[in-house]
C-alpha cells in the first residue's frame, strides 16, 4: 500500500528547525522513483470524478509532486511563490507564522476567472501558507475544487481552516 510505503519513507528530524519539532523530511521519499509515480497515481485514484482545470502548487515542495500530477492530469500547473520570485504582474497574501510574518504570490494571469483550481502542497501544518494560497485563488475569482497533501499534522487540527473554501481534501500520510 503506497501509504505504508509512504510512512516508512519519511524521516522523522527531531528539532528541526527549532527545539521541539520533528520535521517530516520527504527527501527519502523524493530518492526512491517508484514510489513518486505511486504517490502521484494514488492522488490520480483519488481525484477520479473531480474537473480540475489546474493545480496550484506552493513553494517550494509543492512544486515536486504538485507538476508531477499536473503533468499527469494534462493540465496546467500554477507557480504560488515567495514574494519576489514571480517575474510578471502578481497579487499578494501576507499570513503570519509562529515566528513572524511571511507573504507568497501568484501572477494575476495565472487562469481565468471561473477556473477550477487543485492546492497542493507537500506537507499541512497549521495551514497558514495553504490558507494565504486559498485566498490568492479567490482573489482571482478562481474556485477551489480541493487540497491534496503528501502529509498532513492532523493532530494540529488544521484541516478545520481549510473547509471554508473546500470539503474536498486529501491527504495520503497522515499523523495524529
């Protein structure tokens, strides 16, 4: 099962990048080919029936398997960046961090209005940087059809954050 697969893959470092936390590192996982194409065909299986028109993936690691899937879908994959690393005409979101404060950008022609837009990133934490994405799509009158997430923190209990924009989230690893 690609979950167990999964799990096993991801290594745990304890207080990364301060005291306290345990990363959840995903560069095992991004060595072992095989279970990238297992990955991405396992938010293929799950997105069965949903029209997206393009994925949103966020920096940095959500660029890994967010244009994987993309490609896979045939569709178009959309860039949400730190501020500054996007060359065009963008909009922003600030959002705050535990540490301080941080704000990512898409370009304002990234789809047109009406578009029906996937997130995606690696890894849900406490959602901060997920739902500041959300709002960049809103802001261009895009609609969120749903999240997929290699991993989410359940137990810091933010997929509540995430439902007012959509019911529809998948996340494949998941830690209580």
């Amino acid at each position: 099962m690609v979950v167990d697969q999964l799990k096993s893959a991801i290594r745990d470092i304890p207080d990364f990048p301060k005291p306290g936390i345990v990363f959840k590192d995903i560069t095992p996982v991004l060595q072992n080919q095989e279970l990238c194409t297992a990955i991405v065909d396992e938010f293929v299986n799950r997105l069965k029936g949903l029209e997206i028109d393009a994925i949103a993936g966020v920096e940095s690691r959500g660029f890994l398997f967010g244009m994987m899937l993309a490609n896979k879908l045939d569709i178009p994959f959309i860039p949400i960046r730190k501020q500054g690393k996007l060359p065009f005409k963008t909009i922003a979101e600030s959002y705050k961090l535990e540490y301080g404060q941080a704000t990512i950008e898409i370009h304002e022609d990234a789809f047109t209005a009406g578009s029906r837009i996937l997130i995606h990133d690696d890894l849900l934490a406490t959602g901060g940087t997920v739902v500041a994405a959300s709002k960049l799509i809103e802001k261009l009158e895009g609609v969120i059809v749903g999240y997929a997430f290699v991993i989410s923190l359940d137990f810091l209990h933010s997929l509540g954050r995430l439902t007012r924009f959509s019911d529809n989230i998948i996340a494949l690893a998941r830690y209580e």
